[in-house]
C-alpha cells in the first residue's frame, strides 16, 4: 500500500472519520482508522454502531488496506510542515508486524498497525433505496428538532430524532421531559413511506455536514436495519434504534381544545426571556410567569435577588390566564423558529402549552407550571 496526500486533506479525512469513535473504547480496532486504497482512497472509522467514511484525494502508487490508531496518525500529521506533501506507505518487519511509513521531506515516521480483520464489517450500500433531499432543508428540520431530544441515559427516549418519510413528506420529531418537538419539510418527489428513530449525535453531525448551497443535494439510503448518508466526500453509515414510534395526534387533540391563544411577537418575548433569566439560580430555579390578561402579558420573576417585570402588548382569543415557564427550556423553542410573530395556545390548569403555525410546518409542546401570583 503506497500513496501521496496534501497535507489539509490527510487531516480532514482523519479528522472527519474520527468523529464517530467514541473516548473509551475496549475494542483496539474501534480506536483506529481503516485506509482502504484500491480504484480509490476510502478511510473510514467505526464505534460498531456506526461508520464515517470519507473519499479522500491523493496519489495512488500502490493497493492495499492498513489499519492504524486514529489519534496517534491524526497527531503525527498535524506536526508535519505545512508545505510538503506526506507519503503513507506499508512496511513489512521481520517478526511480520507491519508498519505504516509517513515521510515528509526528509523526515520519516512510523507506527505499528493492527490486522485490517479486526475492524467491523462495513454494511453494502443498496442502491434503489434512495432519498435525495436538499442540504438547507436537512439542515433546518434537524436544527429546529434537535434541541428537544432527551439527551440522558435513563429515558426510554434517550438519543432519539423520529423521521417519518410520507410521500412527499420529511416529518423529525424529538421529545424530552419537557419538549415535544415536530417540524415537516416537502421533498422532491414521492418516496416510499417509512419511520425510523436515529441517534441524534449521528444526526447532529449530519447536519454540521450540510453545506449552504441551495443546489446541494444529500442521498439518504434506507434500508432494514442500517440508514446511510451520502454527503459528497463522506458516508454516513448509522443503526437504527428500535422503540415505540412517537404519535403526535393526543397533543394535537389537546392544543385544539385550548381555553387561550395568544399571538405574540416573537423576539420581543425572547428578549424579555433572556432579562428574566438573570434572576434564574441553577440550584433554585423559579418559573418566569405569564400574567395574560385583556390585550398584554405581565412577564415577571420575583428572587431573592431581585425582580423583573415587562409588559408586552399581545392578541388575546379566549381566558385571562397565569402560568409559569421554564425561560431557558421556552426561549430555545422560539430562538429556532423564524417566523415574525408566534401563536401560543394553553389550557386551563396545569397542562402543556403548544406553539403551532398557520402551515403546518411546525408544532412543540412546552410544559408550563403552576403559578400564583
């Protein structure tokens, strides 16, 4: 196995694959990069769950495969001069341990490989189970859900994004303790429908992936078990998790027997959540209230600290009403919407209150609080 890189592109495909290997690892091979070098260059890392993958350019001198440790070969690049290209090539030893050989000008490295059959089996992609779906819209409908996935252990909703695939259709749901979050997206054309939870660091990654570029498109393969994301120069390869499909039709009913609706505007209400979050302690945290009566909301907090109280001019259907909110958990929903004005529904007593657009592209729940004022 023999062939030339840049420097920057060497670190990028090190640099990218490794961002699925997980910190503490009892598999040897889970910590290490595979380079396979045949039509062309593919390096790719695992966490047994999941594979990155990435096409890198270089010169190919010589085919083979070498399976070496991500941070120890990512760190010796690093070090390298800026201005040299980096030769990777194997070199067989006498007690037939091999070792990869990075020459750079005049400076030559090696480091011990492992043998390449210790690294997990990589999943065949099949071909006619293809989505093509533009990077912005990806991008969005992942950014707008993520922020509501339960992110500790002990939840049976732990890690989770929801995709549904209907028609034409991308739905992504998430829930936490607090949150419920769903945001839908038109495709391209019509597909097969499917639902299928993924991990939502995969997801995430996926996302920091996506370019800006209107005309950018990502293929999404999906096949029984496994889901892969092709996003130019790297693939994605991620399980499925098994669990219970999220049904958003009970809350869907609740928001529509609502006591109140409000419309408010949007960045006036984050801004007076950010002012009241100063009298928020992490060790004693105080609902923000929500006073709504006739055409205003009183948004207030009383601390020991101090207090706060603002006014903001509001459209009022049904009850006068007071409620409490967590700020941070309320303002992270309406800092990922991009709409001028939003429509908050409530029920009377302590019940969750929803945020919903007139399109039907949007819908979260957020807890409220029981407040006396």
């Amino acid at each position: 196995m023999k062939a030339i890189f840049e420097k920057k592109e060497l670190i990028n495909a090190v640099s990218t694959v490794g961002k699925v290997i997980k910190r503490i690892n009892i598999v040897p091979a889970l910590e290490c990069v595979l380079i396979d070098i045949n039509e062309e260059i593919i390096f790719t890392s695992s966490n047994s769950e999941s594979f990155f993958r990435y096409k890198a350019e270089g010169k190919i001198l010589e085919k083979g495969k070498i399976l070496v440790e991500k941070d120890l070969l990512l760190n010796i690049i690093r070090n390298l001069p800026e201005d040299r290209e980096i030769e990777l090539f194997i070199k067989e030893s006498e007690n037939q341990n091999n070792f990869l050989n990075i020459i750079s000008g005049n400076i030559n490295q090696t480091i011990k490989t492992r043998r390449v059959e210790e690294f997990p089996k990589i999943p065949e992609k099949e071909d006619n189970k293809k989505i093509s779906i533009n990077d912005i819209v990806l991008k969005n409908i992942i950014n707008k859900t993520i922020v509501s996935v339960y992110k500790k252990p002990d939840s049976k909703f732990a890690g989770g994004l929801y995709v549904e695939i209907n028609k034409d259709e991308i739905i992504v749901k998430s829930i936490d303790e607090l949150r419920f979050s769903l945001v839908r997206e038109n495709l391209n054309k019509e597909y097969e429908n499917n639902k299928l939870i993924l991990d939502y660091e995969i997801m995430d990654n996926v996302s920091k992936l996506c370019s800006s570029n209107p005309d950018d498109l990502i293929n999404i393969y999906i096949q029984e078990n496994i889901v892969i994301f092709e996003i130019r120069k790297i693939q994605i390869i991620t399980t499925k998790i098994s669990g219970n499909f999220l049904d958003e039709k009970p809350l869907i009913k609740a928001m529509n027997d609502y006591s109140t609706k409000i419309k408010i505007n949007r960045v006036s209400l984050i801004e007076a959540l950010r002012r009241s979050e100063t009298y928020v302690r992490t060790n004693f945290k105080k609902p923000v209230i929500f006073d709504i009566k006739n055409e205003k909301i009183n948004i207030y907090i009383e601390s020991e600290d101090g207090d706060y109280k603002e006014p903001i001019e509001i459209e009022k259907t049904g009850n006068d009403l007071i409620v409490g909110y967590d700020a941070k958990i309320l303002e992270e929903i309406l800092s990922i919407i991009d709409d001028e004005d939003v429509e908050i529904y409530f029920s009377q007593g302590i019940a969750p209150s929803f945020i919903k657009d007139k399109k039907n592209k949007y819908f979260y729940m957020i807890s409220t609080f029981n407040a006396v004022k």
